[in-house]
C-alpha cells in the first residue's frame, strides 16, 4: 500500500492510501482514531479484502458511514428516484434517529426514511433499538421507514431487524429496504463474515461442547442456572458462563441481572448452531448399500431383537415425525459399524449410498433417546434437527419440517428439568 499526505493541519492528516491493485481510500487521522472514506468512484463495496495494519483503529465517522450508505441506496434506485436529506418544516432536530431522508418520485410523491447508523449492532441491540423507536417520533411520522446502517450486520441481526419491520443496509452489500410510498421493495446478499472482524473474548457456538449445552436448553424448559447446566452438561461453569454470554449478546437466550436463563429462542438457536455442524464430517461416517435395500433393512433391525446397539437419526426418524417424503437413506449411530455391517449385509461405496452408519463425535449426542413403540431408540429432537440441517440431499427439508413440528407442539416434548447426560 503507498500512502501520501494530502492535507495537514494541527488536528487533522488526511492520506490518500492506493492499494496495489488499484483500489484506493481517503483517511483522516485525528489525535483518537482513524476514519477511512472509500473514494466511491474508484473502492469496490463488495468483496474488498485490504486491511489496515492496526485494525482496531480503523473505523467510519457516523457522517462518512451514512454519506456512504446513502450513496450505495440511491445507486440501487431507478433514476428517476431522487434520495436526499429531508426538509422538516421548522420541526427542529429529531430526537432519536442520526439522520432523516427523504426519497422522492415524481408520479409516487415521497416517503420519509429514518436512518440509524452504527459502527457495529449485535442481534441484542436490535431489542433495544426497536424500544427506542416506538416513541413519539414514530407516531408523529405515522409509520416511517426505519433504516439501519452499518459497516456490517450478522445473519442474526438482519433477521432481527426483518422480524421487527425495519430496513437494513450494509457497506458489504446486505441489503434489505422496503418502502410503502414511493413503492420500493430492494434485497441483495452481501458477506455473511465481518470483513474487519474484532479479536474474539467470548466462546463460539461450535464444536461438540457447545452443541452439547444447545440442546439441553433446546430440549429443556428455563429457568436454569448457569450452575445447573454445566453440572447436567459435564462441562465447566466457565465455559458454560462464556457461551451463554454470547449467547445473550446474540438476542438467544435471556438473563436476567442475576445471570438465570429466564427464555431460550430455541429454534433460532438450532439453526444458529446447525450452521457450524456437518454430520458426515463432524463424525466418523461410514456409507454403504444395503442388499435388500433401506427399507427391508429397517424393518429387519424392528423386528430382530438380536439387532446390534443402533440409534436412528435422519429421514427416517424425521419421518415419524413429521413426513415430507417416503424416506430412502437410513441413518444409524453405531457402537460398533462392523457389527451393524455384517447384520445388514452392507456393501461399501462413495456414491448412491441408502445406509449411513455414524460413529458419534460426543456419545451426549445419544443420550436423552425417545424410543419407538417397536422399541428403537431415536435421537433426541434436537440433535434429530442438527444432523437433518446439517445432512445432505432432502435431509434439511426434513429438518425444517421436524422444526416446523416442535415449534407447532412445544408442549408434547420440551421437558420440565434439565436431563443429565451420561458421560
């Protein structure tokens, strides 16, 4: 990268910083920070991956965030829509949102948009956001358009602020604006990572540990102490302490200021931590054709109580749940894939497989088992959505619909206590 001063004076230096494949940024360094101002007719929006040496430092000035976000909007409009700052009749300044816009056309007439910029906005702060939008502003607007800016917002936090009706925009090209009048209806997908990302001080939700705590507070009802899920977990309060925190910074759990979960947005949780779950690689796998064919095989292993130890996930067990298609692949943890693959006469392959034998990466995974009236032991509802999510061919479908059921019956499964895994 070259950079060259441009401009200097006792509280401001401005650069002009080139970056070799020719993308270039204005910077203005005060005596607290760095504010880049990407020069628009030269920095692509989208798919940048320069950085600064000292990241922590770098960041947009709330004018030069909402000057971006307002010329990134208006070159998505048709060109006869004309995007600029709102005239507000001797109203005086707003007390609420950073800016107010006004976007015009001429047969349509116009629509008010309020803008609310931010450097960064967790899933947590949308709650708050929305409180503080439903003041007398909004009833004096009757109904604005609501628009937040950022840098970048997570796949968590866009979701959010749809649920709560609100538009969105992102300098990475996530893009959700709805306006009634003008008519305006504009989405684009942008990154789903933080291209500038903050060094990481809490837990991630990946990994067997923290799939192991999600579903015990997927599958049992709050409240529960922090305590209390580590001990039934068999996982350290610490750690258990650092997921639910960011878990509560993602809007998916709740605590109150005693650190008790008092609610668990359980099903956003299950997707949430399906993102990060493969069930083909996160454990050891083993995929074959059985002879007879899937359906044979299975109602074989029902009817033979000399069966090996097996527990059934996948389509079939979604299909006792809820069905979308007759199931074809059959999916078993084993204790021991040898035994199971001379008991079903299984033959090896890579290709076209309607047997899949799984070796559990965490044996928690197959405890907290519901069993059949034939007597087979299942997954419990949970992990059954985390290997469907996290399967391949029709198998996330099926993980949908099981979801779709145990949101529609919460009552028929979610117990009253904490179970304690066996380890």
């Amino acid at each position: 990268m070259a950079a060259q001063a441009i401009n200097k004076s006792p509280e401001t230096l401005t650069w002009q910083a080139t970056f070799p494949q020719g993308t270039s940024f204005l910077l203005e360094e005060t005596r607290e920070s760095r504010i880049m101002f990407p020069n628009q007719a030269e920095f692509p929006l989208a798919g940048n991956s320069a950085t600064w040496e000292n990241r922590d430092v770098v960041r947009y000035s709330e004018g030069a965030l909402l000057a971006q976000a307002r010329t990134q909007l208006a070159a998505l409009l048709p060109e006869d829509f004309e995007l600029g700052e709102a005239v507000l009749d001797d109203q005086g300044p707003f007390d609420g949102p950073d800016a107010v816009w006004q976007l015009r056309e001429q047969h349509a007439g116009y629509g008010l948009i309020l803008v609310e910029a931010k450097q960064s906005l967790t899933p947590r702060d949308v709650s708050r956001l929305r409180e503080r939008l439903s003041g007398p502003v909004m009833r004096l607007m009757r109904g604005p358009t609501v628009l937040v800016v950022a840098p970048w917002l997570s796949p968590r936090t866009r979701a959010l602020l749809e649920e709560a009706g609100h538009s969105y925009l992102d300098l990475t090209g996530n893009v959700r604006f709805r306006i009634d009048r003008p008519a305006v209806y504009l989405r684009l997908q942008g990154a789903d990572r933080d291209p500038n990302p903050k060094p990481q001080s809490q837990a991630r939700l990946q990994g067997p540990k923290a799939r192991r705590l999600v579903r015990l507070l997927v599958e049992a009802t709050p409240p529960y102490r922090s305590k209390s899920l580590a001990e039934a977990a068999g996982l350290t309060p610490g750690y258990v302490s650092k997921v639910l925190s960011s878990l509560d910074e993602q809007a998916l759990v709740e605590r109150n200021q005693r650190g008790l979960v008092e609610h668990v947005d359980w099903p956003a949780l299950l997707l949430s931590s399906a993102g990060s779950y493969d069930m083909l690689r996160n454990n050891q796998a083993s995929t074959f054709i059985a002879q007879e064919g899937a359906r044979a095989l299975y109602a074989r292993i029902l009817a033979d109580i000399r069966r090996p130890d097996v527990v059934l996930t996948g389509s079939f067990a979604a299909s006792s749940i809820a069905q979308v298609a007759a199931p074809a692949q059959l999916v078993l943890y084993v204790a021991d894939p040898e035994l199971m693959r001379r008991f079903g006469r299984l033959l090896p392959t890579d290709r076209g497989a309607d047997v899949v034998l799984l070796k559990p990466e965490d044996t928690a995974q197959v405890e907290g088992t519901r069993t059949t009236d034939d007597g087979l032991r299942q997954v419990g509802l949970g992990q059954l959505v985390l290997d469907c999510l996290g399967g391949n061919g029709r198998l996330p479908e099926e993980g949908q619909a099981v979801l779709d059921w145990m949101r529609a019956h919460e009552d028929e499964w979610r117990r009253p206590d904490l179970p304690r895994l066996d380890r």
